[in-house]
C-alpha cells in the first residue's frame, strides 16, 4: 500500500495500514498466535508465589494473573497498531479522513491486484480514527479469549492441552470461512451468502473481522452483539479457570535457583 501511494504520488491516513492490515481474517489469526509463545508457559510462578497463595486466596491469585494477561495483551495490540503506523508515517496525515489513496484502492480493481481488501462499505460506514478503534477492539476481545482459554486447559490439563488447545481454536476459525465453503462445496450465490451468515455467527475470528459485521443491510452480527458475544465467552473461560484452580496442584522444585 505504501509503495502503491508513492507510485501514484498520494498520501494515505496514518491508521488506514493498520485498518486494511486487519481488514482480514488472516492477519488477525497470525498476529494473535504469537501470543502462543508469550503465554504458553500460565500461569506464571515465581518464587514469591508461595508467600502470596499464603495471603490470599487462589481466586485472588488468578485474578491478578488475568489483569497481568490483560495488560500484556493490550500493551501487544498497541504495538502493532504503532508499527502499522510508522510504516507510512512519511507519506501519511493525521486528519480523520480517507486518503486518496484509498479511495483508488477501494473504487477500482487495484486493492485486489496488490491484496488490500479495502472497502467502499467500511469507508461509506465509518471514519478512519472509529474504525481503527473498532478494530482493535475486536482484535482484543479475539485474542483475550484464545488466551483465557490457553490458561483454562493449561491450568486443566497442562500446558500441552493448553498450546493444543488454542491451535484448535484457531484451526476452528481459520476452517470456518465462507471462502473455504465456497470453494470445496461450490455453492450457489444464495447458498454462499447462507454460509457467510451461518459462519459469521459461529466463529470468533468473522467476529473480529471488522467488514464481516451487519451495517444495517444483512444477517451478520451487530458490531455490540460481537462484544457481548466474545465477553460471554470469556466470562465463561474465566470462571472455568476458577473452578479449576480451586483443585489445581502446585508444584514448587525451589526458590531464586535453590533445589
């Protein structure tokens, strides 16, 4: 997009990388499964662990384990939202508005010769500044349960079952597109449209995807019915890791590097 603008001597707005970046599917399940390797070992033990299980409660203990994941992750969807943006941040404006540039992308065939869904819906429904919020959002919501459900298994079953876990989920969502349907079914125009909405009501990731969301003309989910959604589940992951660590078995081989 940013070699595009500088062929066509345009500028772009300095979020629209990071809005057309996770316009995708995709780019949303590869981003959130590098928190694999950020999380993979939950939850975390130190070696003032014991002293605090001794002064509070479990329950205590695993909620400032999820405020610590909370964080993390927030702090992670920030930095990629801050990277996306000093790509084009010599060529871009900081005015809540659409760029030229992607007004040619989106009205003309040339966002699809160089792979940048940009939408004339997402344009005509939204300004850049709410739609990139939006975004992170539901990127936030996304990634937050894939981990809590991490911690969930990993606390359950061990951290095996928990890694398994979350490439299933992602598996999951990734198997769930209309595209896939569409291609292995080869389904008619009015059956496609049927699975789009079906998918778009079962998966998680379409519900992160910001263009697959009702904007007042179909089926899909509401952008708040998307958040309820997402929040139910992770309440749901939440109170199961409660359960679970009331009958969780700690195993401490020493502190500060003792045996």
């Amino acid at each position: 997009m940013v070699a595009f603008a500088e062929d066509c001597g345009t500028t772009m707005q300095i979020l629209e990388p990071f809005i057309w970046t996770f316009g995708d599917s995709n780019s949303i399940l590869l981003s959130s499964l590098l928190l694999v390797f950020l999380f993979a070992d939950m939850p975390f033990l130190s070696s003032g662990t014991p002293l605090y299980l001794a002064r509070t409660t479990r329950t205590v203990w695993l909620v400032g384990q999820a405020i610590y994941i909370a964080a993390a992750t927030t702090l992670y969807m920030l930095f990629i939202l801050a990277s996306t943006a000093l790509v084009c941040i010599k060529n871009s404006f900081v005015g809540n508005l659409w760029s030229d540039t992607t007004a040619m992308l989106g009205y003309s065939s040339a966002g699809e010769v160089i792979s940048v869904p940009s939408s004339v819906k997402t344009m005509e429904m939204s300004t850049p500044y709410r739609c990139a919020a939006t975004i992170l959002l539901l990127m936030l919501l996304y990634t937050l349960l894939m981990v809590f459900l991490m911690l969930l298994f990993n606390l359950w079953r061990g951290q095996l079952a928990g890694v398994v876990s979350v490439f299933a989920f992602s598996l999951y969502g990734f198997l769930l597109s209309p595209d896939i349907f569409q291609t292995v079914l080869g389904l008619t125009e009015d059956q496609a449209y049927l699975a789009n909405v079906i998918v778009g009501w079962l998966s998680p990731l379409n519900q992160a995807t910001y263009q697959r969301h009702n904007f007042g003309y179909d089926m899909l989910p509401r952008l708040w019915q998307s958040y309820l959604i997402d929040l139910a589940l992770l309440a749901l992951c939440f109170a199961g890791s409660v359960a679970v660590i009331r009958r969780y078995n700690f195993v401490f081989t020493g502190t500060q590097g003792s045996p």
